[in-house]
C-alpha cells in the first residue's frame, strides 16, 4: 500500500511539473485544448492543463536553408546544376502550426520547384549575368506561396551556377569574339576621329599657304632630327607648279607647227 501511494504522488508531481512551460524570447507556444486551437502564448512561463492540453513550440528566428542542387534547363537548351540558399522566418506561429505540417520541409519542396521553374524561363547569359532579377522573381514567388502557412521569405541567393566543360569552352570563345569585335570597333571609331581631325586640319592649312610652308619647314626638322641612313625629300606641288605649266605651254607650241 504505500508504495503505491509513493508512486501515486510522483506521478501526481510530474503532471502538475508538466504544466509549466518556459519558452525563451524568441519561441512561442501555439496551443490546443482538447486538439482545438485556444491561443498562442510566450515568452516567458507558460502554464496549460495537463492531458487536456498541449502546446506546440515554434522558432520565430530567421532559417537559413540550403537547397540542393537543381537540374535546370534553360530557354536556350542549356543543361546546368543551379543550388541557391532562402532566408525565411515564421510571422504566424498558428498559420505555421495548423496550415502545413512541417513548415521548413515545405518550404524546401516549394524553393526547390520554383528555382527549376523561374529559372527555366531564362537564358544562360541571364543566369550568369542578372542574378539579382532572378533572385527577386524567386523570392517573391515563394513569398506568395507560404504566405498561407505564416512564413516570410526574405531572401533569396543563387549561389551556384555549374556549367558542363563543353559549354565552358563554347562560352571562352564566345567572350573571345566578343571582345575582338569590341576592340575592331573602337579601332573603326579611332580611325574615323583621326579622319575626321585630319579633314579639319587640311581645310584649315589650305586657308592659308603660310601655315603649310610652316608646316612642311617642321616636318623636314622632324626628319633631320632622327638618325636615319635615307631621307626622303618631299618637294611641295605649289613650288613646282609654276615650272611644269611652262614645260606645257612649250610642248603645245611645238605641236601647233606644222611638220
């Protein structure tokens, strides 16, 4: 008899024990009585009715969670493993308890599809270049779908994009010729200014002969100057011209005799 009543009375401490609960500052306790929902409650110390009643813990700190790599396919028929990271936080602890199962587990499938699906909608060079766009269209998709079970994503990160080798090459050669037509470009554009300058510089000089006789005085200190074996000797057409019209009036006048 008395140890029975011993083991009565330890069984009535650890019932009353059991109805004390202390939740730290960021958990809170959603509550069922009699598998109905009655309330949430924390922090601090909790008290609920044994056996009638039962309280489910929830974290309301941000999750960070990876998902795994992704087999995706992009618009233009690129096979690549994407594999990205979510920032989310539960904002309705009884959304996240009564609504969905398992919050996180759900939130992972759901995070795993739309990655494949968004990023399906795009090409390679998208993927590669525009991340940030591609992290908001993700983030805002999961946002709406686990607004229903209380959860706020708050972020989205792609952090990988693996290529296969093939496609790696192909990419090198294309960034090759991008950048050989870049450069063939400002080559055509450097050529045009400088034509453009020497245009200016021509009409300019022909304004007045003075500038140019200066001018042809400077070049040939220019060639003076440098040490070579040969100098070519530019002889300009206004010095001659006067001597070649005189050696064509004399041709005519002989051709004008008669033979």
């Amino acid at each position: 008899m008395f140890p029975s009543v011993i083991t009565l009375v330890i069984l009535i401490v650890a019932i009353l024990f059991s109805a004390f609960k202390i939740l730290n500052e960021y958990e809170r306790g959603v509550v069922l009585t009699l598998g109905r929902y009655t309330g949430t409650k924390g922090p601090g110390l909790i008290i609920i009715i044994p056996l009638v009643q039962k309280m489910v813990k929830v974290d309301l700190r941000t999750i960070v969670m990876d998902v795994p790599s992704q087999d995706v396919i992009s618009r233009d028929n690129v096979s690549v493993k994407v594999n990205a990271v979510v920032y989310f936080r539960v904002v309705d602890s009884a959304n996240a308890v009564l609504q969905v199962e398992q919050f996180y587990d759900a939130t992972s499938q759901v995070a795993q599809t739309t990655l494949r699906s968004v990023l399906g909608q795009h090409d390679l060079d998208d993927m590669l270049t525009e991340r940030d766009k591609l992290n908001q269209d993700i983030q805002a998709i999961l946002d709406q779908a686990t607004d229903a079970w209380g959860v706020k994503v708050t972020n989205v990160e792609i952090k990988h994009v693996d290529i296969d080798e093939s496609m790696i090459r192909a990419i090198a050669r294309q960034a090759e010729a991008e950048r050989s037509r870049r450069a063939k470009v400002i080559h055509a554009e450097g050529e045009m200014q400088a034509a453009e300058k020497l245009r200016e510089a021509a009409a300019l000089l022909s304004q007045e002969p003075q500038a140019l006789q200066l001018r042809y005085m400077q070049t040939l200190i220019d060639i003076a100057g440098e040490k070579n074996s040969t100098i070519v000797f530019p002889l300009p057409m206004d010095l001659i011209t006067p001597f070649l019209d005189t050696v064509k009036r004399v041709a005519d006048k002989g051709n004008d005799q008669p033979k």
